[in-house]
C-alpha cells in the first residue's frame, strides 16, 4: 500500500510525547507490589473445558459429594453458557473465532457434567457446528502428525462417550522409561513438554484399546509403573504441569479413567485446578507470564529510577534457574516464564531476562556481579543452539515437530541477548578470547540461519505468535518485526536481507494506517507497534507511512479511556490461541519509546521524569 504525501500531516511531537507518557504511566501502574508485573491471560473456553472434565471424573469417583468440585464445575458451566458463538461453537478465548478443537472439548465437557438434559438447545447448535465442521476427521486434519494436542481432545471425548477408543492415537508411553536423553533420537509423536500427556494418556489408552502386538503390550504392562513415578517426580510443587490447565487437566482426566484418585499425581493436580480457577467460573491456558512480561516491561520502559529498578532486578535474579530442571533436563541458567514452579526455562524468557537485567544494571555497583549472572544465561543459551544455527524453544536437537525445531523469532531473541551482553562485559574482564570467539560463532551460526529462513517476499514466519485472520493462522509481521530488531542491534541493519524484511514490512501497512499479521488482515495495536518499532529511524519519521502508522496508534491511545484492548494474537502449545492484557501497553510504550528517542529538541530524560513518577500507584 501506498501513501501519499498529500494525505497526511505530520504529527506535533507534543501529541507524541503526551501519548507515551499516557501509556508508559498505564504500564507503570501495572506493576504488582513487589515490583514487578505479573499481567493477565485470557479466560479460555478450552481451558475451562478440560478443568470441568477433570473436576467432573473426580466427582464422579469421590464417595462424598465435594461441594468445591460441584461449585466450580456449576461455576465453569454457566461460563461456558454465556460465551457460545452465533454459529454454535466456542474459540479459545472471548475474542477467538470458533474452531473445531475448543467445540469438541466443550462437547465432551457437557457430557461429563451431566448437563446434556439441562441444556438441549445449546448442545443441539453446537452439534450442528461439529457435524459442519467434519468432527474427528477434522480433529486430525487440524494437528496432522503432531499428536500433542489430537490425542487428549480425543481422549477427552472417548472419556465422555462420545468417540471410540478406536479414535485416539496410542501414544508410546514406555519411552518414558528411557533417559530423557534418548527422546530426541526415537523421535516421540508429541513436544517436548508433553511429556506428561504422552505418559497419561498412553496409559489409558492401553488399558482401554491395547496393542494387538503381544510385546508391545507386555513392555508397556510393565511400564505402567514406573512412568507413573515419573509422573509424580517431574510434577511441580503447584501440582500443575507447565502451569497450564489444559496439560494438567489431560495428565488429571487419565489417571482418573484409570481408577488413580487417590495418586498423589491426580491430588496435586486436582489442587492446582481448584487454585486456578477464576471467580468469573473460567480458568486460563496458564497461571500467568509474569517473568515474561515484566522483561518485556522493563525493556520496553526507559530507564527505571533505582528505587524502582532496584526491586525488579532482585526479583529477576531469583527467577534463575540454579538447578538441572527435573521435567526437561535443562542445565541450569536459564529463565522460564513464570516465577511459579511449574515453569520451564526456555530460549524465549531467558534472553528477555539478560536484556532487562543488563539494563537495570547500567552504571550501578552490582553491574559486574549482574554480568556473572547473566553471563550463566548466555553460556544456557549457548548450549541450547541447534546444529543448523537457530534456537528452539526448550530442548537442543528435537526437530520431529514444529514447536521443537529451531524458530526465526526466538533465534532473533537470543542473538540480541548475546551481543548485548558481549557489549557490556568489555573492559570487564569476564570477556575472555574464549568466550569472545565461542560468542562470535553463535551469533555467525544465529545469522546464517535467519538467512536461510527469510522466505521469498523477505518476510519471517514466528513460531509462538499468530493470527486468527492470516492465512495458515501466521503471523510475518511479528516473525519479521522481531527478527529487524535483530539486525538492528547488531549493527547489521544495512544487510540486504535486512533490508529486504523492512521493504516487505513496508508493504503490508494497511490503508488505515496500522497493520495486521500482513496486509489485508484487521489492523491491531499490538501488530501496528510492533512493526512500527524496526521501521522507525530520524528519517523515515518524514515519511507518510510512519506518520500514518504512529497516528493509528496515538489515536487508540487517545481514544480508549481506560488500558488500551488486546487481541488474539498468541499461540501458545499447537494452535491454542490466548492473549495478554499487557501486550498492547507494553508493544505502544516500545514504539512510542523509540520514537522519543529519536525526536529532538525533546529529551528522553525528561520524558522519563514524568512517565516514571513515584506518584503513580501500583497494583
């Protein structure tokens, strides 16, 4: 798209200085009291499904009736209730689309509930959706190889009566027996991280629709045990698996099937379910992202003051992780998402953590014991690349399934903590030759990979971010506006794959002025921040496309009275949709940041005097 320079006016720098003070204040009092953000993920239908299920088989079994059990599932029911879309199915969230996955869950949910007699005419339309959609058949056409999620739908449903056993895939459970570092090489059917789905769900999979093979039975009676202590070994003290009420309400729902109650596996998943619930009746894909959007926060931010920065970065540090981790293995230093124990580091979260803590540390007297810290990050990320040069998202070398491979937005990620951190250790001595060239081999290898991954047009596909509107449910625009940022600090911006992701950036910018996961999709804020953020230079802020994309954005922050909407546009496991309540004031602070930065005669310092003020209150 175009815009000519006769359809604009340039925006006063006031109006831009006024509208990042109002979001950087709105960010600010986000911040929990310790310090810290802790945010807000979607209620999910999906989520809330599973739970009801789980809670459901458990109140089935339990001798006495458990008022709490009853109340919640009451609770999930009406909420499901109030949020079925005009053409009979649910999304994932309030703001998704319908899709065949969520439907199916719900179904089944109903079922288990006992609710089919109460509410006919809902379960009549949403029949009709399921049977539009294809049902089971589209289940599996939806995931295709990857079993991670097709499986515990399906077990789901054949739970609940609604499929036969005959549908869900055995899952091979008895690997879990094996060192966790064989899993890579024989290749599960499921990520990584679903290592206790794969168990639970193997299981009662066996029990009902065994192997016609004799010693493939025998091998997986004789595993049943064991991988059940795995189970209980590698469960969190929150008792929920990744902090995810889908995942722990599978592992829950299985070992029900199987007559586990009283498994100590089943009790502290239980728990978590009953802790995770919301007083609304939903439950969200996740307990919270609070490491994650506070290094986005901060990082996004300028300059915290020190009685500000102070608490933030002691509350970093000791989301570090000091031991091997019990689910995946991980070494220590890295970060996970969360600071609640069913977190998992991952190569996303830890070079967030690195950027935020170096810059809280600037020019303070804990900066060289920062750099130590960080440094235990940089040499996890280090080990964690892949042999063709990029990151994946949690284990190095798995590369069956999408969500393990090596992905252009997290690679960008690390690449930017890596340079980061070498810049801020020279003169300190922690920069040895050693380090400097194993450092310098990373970020050649990160590069060359993000080479071969730029498609044709001269954009990058995300791994963990997509949108309903896209075609295939992508996102280029995030992929590319993450991977710039890379070049970007680098000092590698004049590359000509460099310079071909922002030509192809440029070119999606909608005839409103924002952008979607690429043009023609529905302009959002967080989209439009995000690829205003790598477009924006002293020189291109003359541009009409610039001036258009930054008054689309002003313009939301101007109108909306209270914290600026989310949108859709996160994936989170296979095709699971949320969003995050934060993510449009943090991406707008971002951009709005960078373009202060680049204004003059405004100063950033006194930007940041009145953004940051010690009047503003916290949550």
């Amino acid at each position: 798209m175009t815009l000519h320079s006769s359809t604009w006016r340039r925006l006063p720098a006031e109006r831009i200085q006024a509208a990042f003070q109002r979001t950087a204040k709105s960010l600010l009092a986000e911040r929990l009291p310790q310090g810290h953000w802790g945010g807000e993920l979607s209620a999910s239908a999906l989520s809330t499904a599973t739970a009801i299920a789980a809670l459901s088989l458990a109140q089935q079994q339990t001798q006495l009736n458990n008022t709490t059990f009853a109340t919640l599932i009451s609770a999930g029911i009406r909420w499901l209730q109030q949020h079925q879309l005009p053409d009979g199915g649910w999304g994932d969230t309030d703001k998704s689309h319908s899709n065949i996955s969520t439907s199916m869950l719900v179904r089944a949910a109903f079922r288990l509930a006992d609710q089919e007699f109460h509410q006919r005419t809902l379960i009549a339309r949403l029949d009709r959706y399921l049977e539009e959609q294809g049902g089971v058949a589209a289940v599996h056409a939806r995931y295709g190889k990857d079993r991670t999620f097709s499986a515990p739908i399906l077990t789901q449903c054949a739970l609940a009566g609604l499929v036969s056993w005959k549908e869900v895939a055995a899952l091979p459970f008895e690997l879990g027996c094996l060192p966790h570092s064989f899993y890579k090489i024989v290749r599960l059917p499921v990520v990584s991280y679903a290592l206790p789905a794969l168990i639970a769900i193997g299981q009662i999979k066996h029990q009902r629709d065994p192997s016609w093979n004799p010693v493939i039975r025998m091998l997986r009676q004789k595993a049943i045990r064991p991988t059940l202590k795995l189970l209980d070994r590698i469960q969190p003290a929150s008792g929920g698996f990744l902090e995810a009420t889908p995942l722990t309400s599978f592992v829950v729902m299985s070992l029900l099937g199987l007559g586990e109650l009283e498994h100590p596996v089943v009790q502290r998943g239980l728990r978590f379910l009953q802790n995770s619930a919301r007083p609304d009746g939903s439950w969200p894909i996740d307990t919270n992202l609070a490491t994650w959007v506070t290094t986005l926060s901060v990082n996004a931010l300028p300059e915290l003051p020190e009685e500000q920065a102070v608490p933030v970065k002691n509350w970093l540090q000791a989301q570090q992780l000091q031991t091997v981790h019990p689910y995946t293995n991980a070494a220590p230093g890295g970060w996970a998402w969360t600071d609640l124990t069913g977190g998992v580091p991952d190569a996303d979260d830890t070079p967030g953590a690195i950027l935020a803590l170096l810059k809280l540390s600037q020019g303070t007297s804990d900066s060289q014991q920062i750099l130590q810290s960080t440094w235990n990050g940089v040499h996890w990320l280090c080990s964690l690349q892949n042999a063709d040069g990029g990151w994946p998202t949690f284990c190095r070398g798995w590369g069956a399934l999408p969500f393990d491979r090596s992905a252009a937005d997290i690679t960008a990620h690390a690449l930017r903590a890596l340079w980061q951190w070498q810049q801020s250790a020279q003169g300190s001595g922690l920069l040895t030759h050693s380090i400097q060239m194993r450092l310098k081999r990373s970020l050649d290898r990160g590069f060359s990979f993000l080479q071969r991954q730029q498609r044709g047009d001269g954009s990058w596909l995300p791994l963990w971010f997509g949108n309903q509107y896209a075609p295939d449910d992508s996102n280029p625009v995030y992929g590319t506006s993450r991977v710039l940022l890379a070049y970007q600090a680098t000092g590698r911006g004049h590359q000509p794959d460099a310079v071909r992701g922002r030509k192809w950036l440029q070119t999606q910018q909608n005839s409103d002025g924002g952008w979607g996961a690429q043009s023609g999709t529905p302009s959002s804020i967080e989209e439009t921040a995000l690829a205003l953020a790598p477009l924006l230079t002293r020189e291109s802020l003359q541009t009409a496309s610039i001036q258009n994309g930054l008054r689309w954005l002003i313009e939301r922050v101007e109108n909306t009275p209270g914290p600026l909407p989310p949108s859709p546009i996160g994936f989170y496991f296979a095709k699971l949709w949320y969003y995050e309540r934060l993510y449009p004031q943090i991406f707008t602070v971002a951009a709005l940041q960078a373009v202060c930065e680049i204004l003059e005669p405004i100063e950033n310092t006194e930007i940041t005097q009145v953004a940051i003020d010690d009047t503003i209150p916290m949550k």
